[in-house]
C-alpha cells in the first residue's frame, strides 16, 4: 500500500507501517508469529515494533490464556497522534520565541539578564501560554495557579484558542482564583471564585508556574501586553500568598 503521508514525522518506520498494515489487511486478532508470517520480518523486529505500536495506541494487545495477542485500530488515531505532534512542535516553536525574545532584552534592562522578559500583542501572549505548557511539562508537580479578571479574558486565548484542550491533554493541572462567575468548568482544574468587592475589576491576569511569574494586562489602546518575571524566591512567595487566599474560599459549585 502507497503510504499517502510522511510517516516519519510520527518517528514511525517503514516496519512498523508494515506491521500496521498486515494487521488491517488480515482484519485478525493474532499472534507475533502470525504477523513476523504475514510481513516476512523477524520476530524480533516484529516483537519490537508492535510494543511501539501498542504504545502510540494503534495496535491493542490482550491476553488469550497464557499467550498475547495483537489487533490493529481505527487508522484515524493516525490524525490524533499528528494533531499532538504539532500541538508539541507548537509548544517548541513559542518556546524558542520566548527564549529569543530573552535574549533580544538582555542587557537592555535595569534587572539582572534574563529576569524579566516583556511580552506585546496577542502572537506574543500566545508565546506566554506556549511557555507555561512548556515549563510545567517538565516539573514533577505540573500544576500552576492563576488569578484571573474578567476585563483581560476575551484577550487572552485569542491566538491560542484551544489551550485548556491542550493543557488537559497534557495532564497538567490548574488552579484559578476567579472575579466574577466561576465559568465553564473544564478538565484537570478547580475553581474559587474572588468575593465581589464592588469596585471595577482590574484588567490582570497572573499565572504563577514553575520559577517563573506572568503578568498580563491591557494598555490604554486594549493591547495584551505581559511580563514573565524568572525568579525562584518571588514565584514562592506568590504561591505562598495564592495558597492563603485559596484556603480561605469555598470551591465554585
């Protein structure tokens, strides 16, 4: 069969297409000596690959008595694996931006290099978003908190639309701190939402993440505009005084 895409982008080989492929072909639940059969491939690289198979989910294994046995899936988990190869070439694109945009303000500030970094314009506050991924990705504990006002919201996912898919996708964990309503609850996060103090709420987002701080908020012409601040002892602190607060409020119903 004439492969119609580059299946290397998957980090697929040409026998592990192979091996894919006989499985659909023979529509069969069966064995890798079946398979090593059906592909004229050793069992070996056929044992080798099927584990690779079954791992990315296109191949499912079960127990039949003492012996294993082996059935190709739906080919549009295809689509699903390369939608989360850009998802993650995305999250690698931004942090390469974020990290540019470091190292275009280095020695340009009135604070150590690298501390801060300032960020204008939704592509640059989808970069911010595209770094928190990427940081907490890479942490034990992947959670982080937010505190979040309703004036910057319409602002903040627009050239990021899908980020909480993705976030959840990614098994990472947020906590926010809310004005307003609770909203619409989405996937591995938990809600408490700020008493109403009656004043006009602030055009704020923050979102504590690793060692790193983001400040994002609106200027005069209501352009997103955000500071992500790389400093262990003020991410504590802010987690400190986020965890107090958060203690203090009931979960949103």
């Amino acid at each position: 069969m004439k492969n119609a895409f580059n299946y290397h982008l998957l980090d697929l080989e040409p026998r592990d297409i192979r091996i894919y492929e006989s499985l659909l072909d023979h529509e069969a639940v069966t064995s890798i000596r079946n398979v090593s059969s059906w592909t004229k491939l050793n069992r070996g690289v056929v044992f080798n690959s099927i584990n690779k198979l079954v791992e990315l989910g296109l191949i499912s294994a079960y127990m039949r008595g003492k012996q294993k046995r082996y059935y190709a899936n739906d080919p549009s988990i295809l689509k699903t694996l390369m939608t989360n190869k850009i998802e993650t070439l995305n999250i690698e694109k931004h942090s390469i931006d974020a990290y540019i945009i470091e190292l275009k303000q280095k020695g340009k500030q009135a604070v150590p290099p690298q501390f801060a970094a300032l960020y204008e314009g939704e592509e640059e506050i989808a970069t911010i978003l595209y770094d928190v991924l990427a940081t907490v990705s890479k942490l034990d504990d992947k959670s982080y908190c937010s505190i979040s006002s309703s004036p910057i919201r319409g602002y903040l996912y627009k050239k990021f639309p899908n980020f909480k898919t993705v976030r959840a996708s990614k098994g990472i964990y947020a906590r926010v701190l809310r004005t307003g309503s609770a909203g619409e609850p989405t996937d591995l996060s938990e809600v408490r939402v700020l008493p109403d103090t009656r004043a006009k709420d602030p055009a704020c987002y923050i979102i504590i993440y690793g060692s790193k701080v983001a400040q994002i908020s609106l200027d005069e012409n209501l352009v997103p505009y955000g500071i992500v601040t790389n400093n262990v002892e003020l991410a504590r602190l802010q987690r400190i005084v986020f965890d107090q607060l958060w203690q203090q409020l009931p979960r949103a119903a």
